[in-house]
C-alpha cells in the first residue's frame, strides 16, 4: 500500500472536519460521493487525533471497498496523518488462499514543506507494521534460527551490523538464565546483536520468546492461544533500528534480542531448579513461566558489559499490567529520573505514552530467595506482578535502565485509535524519539 502526499488530487476525498462529539470518529457520506470524518471535539486537533482520524478514514473508506482515494486534513500534522494511514490500512493476509483486495494507495493532499515530516511518518509507520508482520507470524514459521536470519538480513540492507549466536556460542557466554529457558524445546535458542553506528551507544534489549507455553507451569486454554506474541520487545527494538538508520540519526545503538521457545519437555526447567546467569547471579526458578525475566537477565549483563549511555529493555511481561493499566499504557520502572522522564516527554509526543512506578526496597525483598541470590517470583502470590518483574531484572544491570512492561500495549483484541485488532507495534515511535532526544 502506498501513502503520497500530494497537493491536489483527483481521487475521491475523505474531508476532516471539527465535530461536536470528542473523537468520535464519525464517517459520513454525503451527496455526490462526498466523505467526512470528525476530528474531534473540545480537546482540539492535536498528533494523536490525526493519527485515529486517518487509521478510521482508511477503515471506513476500506469497508466502503474503496481501494483508492485521497486524506485532507487541512495540511496540519503531516507525519501523524502518514503513520495513521499505514496503520490502518495494515492487513496480514500471507495465509489466506484467497487474498482480498485492500486499499492500494491513498494521497494526502498538503503542501510541498511537509514532506519531510510526511516521509518521516512513512518510515515509522513502515517499521511499526515490520513488528506487527513479525508477531503476526504463527510459531511454526518462526522459530529462533528463522527469526534470527529474518532479522540479520532486513538489518544488513540498511548498513547496520548483525551478530547471531547460536546455542554453543551462548552456552561458551555462561548464559545459564536464558538457556533454562531454552531447554524445553527441540528448537534450537539464538542471540541476536545489531550495532548500528560508533561511539558510546543507547542499548535496546527485547524479549523473544517466540512461543510461551509456560514451561511446566502450562498455560491455561483462554490464555495460550496468542502466546506468538510473547516475542514482541525483540521485534520493537529490531524495527527500532531499522527505523533510526532509514531516518539517519547519528546515534550509535545497539539491540539485544535473546529469542527461544518456552515449552513444557522432559528436558524443560523445573519449579524448584537453581541456575546461573552471565554476572554470576544464581536464580531460583520458582514458576517457569516466568520466563521472560530469565531470558532478559542475561542480555542485560551482555548490554551492560558494553557500557551504553543507557538501557531500556522492553518485554511482554506480566499480564498484571494490563490489570493495572489496562492497553494504553506502557508500564514503566527505571534507576534513572533523567531517562524516565525522557521516556513520559517522548511518549507524550508520539503517543505511546508510559506511566512510570517507583522500585521500592520491600519488592526487593521480595525477590531474595532462601536458597539463592534471587527468585524469578516474588514470595507474596499475586502481589505487584509487574514489580516483582522489574526488581528481578535490576540484579543484572550496571548503568541508567528503564524497563518497559508492553504486555498490554503490544496487542489488542479489539481495533482503537489507529491501532486495528491484532499486534500493534508499540514502542517504535517511541524509542526513535527517545534516542533523537536522549
């Protein structure tokens, strides 16, 4: 699908207009063909509302089987409007026989000194769909050898650095946290590594656990079914790159993905087993299905040995979150004031907004285990869930870290904003932003 900005155009127009109704979202078709949509109310026409206004016309002009047609939304919030565009008209259709026939190209009528910021939009929108391609990938075409080769080939077009790891290799790295994970399935675990320019660089650490069943704390029907997505941080931080070279940011980066399966085996990991991460940190594993952390420890001492400017991890972790905070925030713990309100000023700006919690000592205690260094849950069931994740990760970084817990935010069952049912690539409008800023 393409999204041009133009200054005129002959195809059908989609019209913004101000409604009384705040986003309501309103489409209206009119006389002669004519279409319109609302803007929204009392909250005025900011970025975020150009984006839902532009994904709901693409829905609505897509429901009307219209394949071609043109956005005037007076000019104002180019890249908003381009990202809001390719988000909604985004469909996953590579497994159907037969493949339907979506929107084709859509103009944006707005003036020449836009494009930039236009062709920025293009970009993100781009990239955030590259995650929602790569979570909408069922498991069995996406093991951690696929991924990763998927991954380093996508990055080296664009000149950027990529190292894969295999088990040995991993194992030879004393990766004992991320390969208890690992032993449970016949398929083989990988580390991928991007680099991206010189110097002292921002680390992104994703979560990848490319299906989760639980280990032998199985999950439960209801819950299991769209566990693919589990591996949606490592898609984040990889198309976070990809996005910060297409744009040029001379930033250096580097992305740390641990990728695996989580499955139940004769050889998977045991409630009650101790093992060993890379930093030397023994670890109580107390539910294997907390797995996420186990698999985001050792890749945090692996970016903390890089001494980067700064971490910021970002994991499908708890599903408590969304019982906090529901799937329009992104939770967020972080040792740092500087990075954290770094984090709420770019997620303000694009978005994709975080809400920060505090880390609190008596969590910490939480976390200590009776028979070693840690435990991967804490000692009160069913106490600050996503908490307990966080402070279990902060034994295996050195250096400024946020955490971001994207469980809510990196999915939703029903379409929102400019966001359709299904993956929503969370966390790359963000990131980019964050790393322009930092």
């Amino acid at each position: 699908m393409k999204a041009i900005l133009v200054q005129q155009s002959k195809l059908p127009v989609v019209k913004g207009v101000f409604g009384k109704k705040e986003d309501a979202w309103e489409f209206s078709v009119g006389p002669k063909g004519t279409f319109t949509i609302c803007l929204g109310g009392r909250k005025g026409f900011g970025s975020e509302a150009a984006r839902a206004g532009a994904a709901a016309a693409c829905r609505n002009m897509e429901r009307l089987k219209r394949r071609e047609f043109a956005i005037d939304f007076g000019g104002k919030h180019p890249e908003a409007v381009a990202e809001g565009v390719l988000l909604g008209a985004y469909s996953f259709d590579k497994y159907k026989s037969k493949k339907e026939k979506g929107i084709a190209k859509v103009e944006v009528i707005g003036p020449k000194s836009t494009k930039g910021q236009f062709e920025r939009g293009v970009v993100l929108a781009e990239c955030e769909n590259m995650v929602r391609d790569l979570v909408n990938e069922p498991a069995n075409a996406k093991s951690p050898k696929a991924l990763a080769a998927r991954m380093a080939k996508e990055a080296r077009k664009y000149g950027i650095k990529a190292e894969v790891y295999d088990k040995k290799k991993i194992a030879a790295m004393k990766m004992g946290s991320f390969l208890s994970v690992a032993q449970g399935s016949v398929k083989e675990p990988r580390l991928v590594v991007l680099r991206y320019g010189k110097g002292k660089p921002i680390a992104l650490v994703g979560k990848g656990v490319v299906f989760d069943a639980g280990g032998i704390n199985l999950k439960p029907t209801g819950y299991i079914e769209t566990m693919k997505d589990d591996m949606a941080g490592a898609a984040t931080a990889f198309a976070t790159v990809i996005a910060a070279a297409r744009l040029g940011i001379k930033k250096p980066l580097v992305a740390v993905m641990p990728l695996t399966e989580n499955m139940p085996s004769g050889s998977a990991s045991r409630p009650g087993d101790i093992v060993r991460a890379s930093n030397g940190k023994s670890i109580e594993i107390i539910n294997t299905d907390a797995e996420g952390r186990l698999i985001l420890a050792d890749a945090l001492v692996y970016a903390s040995k890089l001494k980067p400017k700064a971490i910021i991890d970002l994991a499908t972790l708890t599903g408590a979150v969304i019982y906090a905070i529901g799937h329009s925030l992104a939770g967020m713990f972080s040792n740092s004031d500087t990075l954290a309100k770094a984090l709420e000023a770019a997620g303000k700006e694009t978005g994709e907004e975080v809400l920060r919690f505090p880390l609190l000592d008596e969590w910490r205690e939480l976390v200590k285990s009776d028979i070693a260094d840690v435990r991967n849950t804490g000692k009160q069931k069913g106490v600050a869930g996503p908490a307990m994740g966080a402070v279990f990760l902060e034994n295996f970084v050195e250096g400024d870290w946020a955490h971001l817990d994207i469980a809510g935010t990196a999915w939703r069952d029903e379409p929102y904003g400019c966001y359709g049912k299904g993956p929503t690539g969370y966390g790359v409008r963000l990131l980019t932003r964050l790393i322009e800023k930092l």
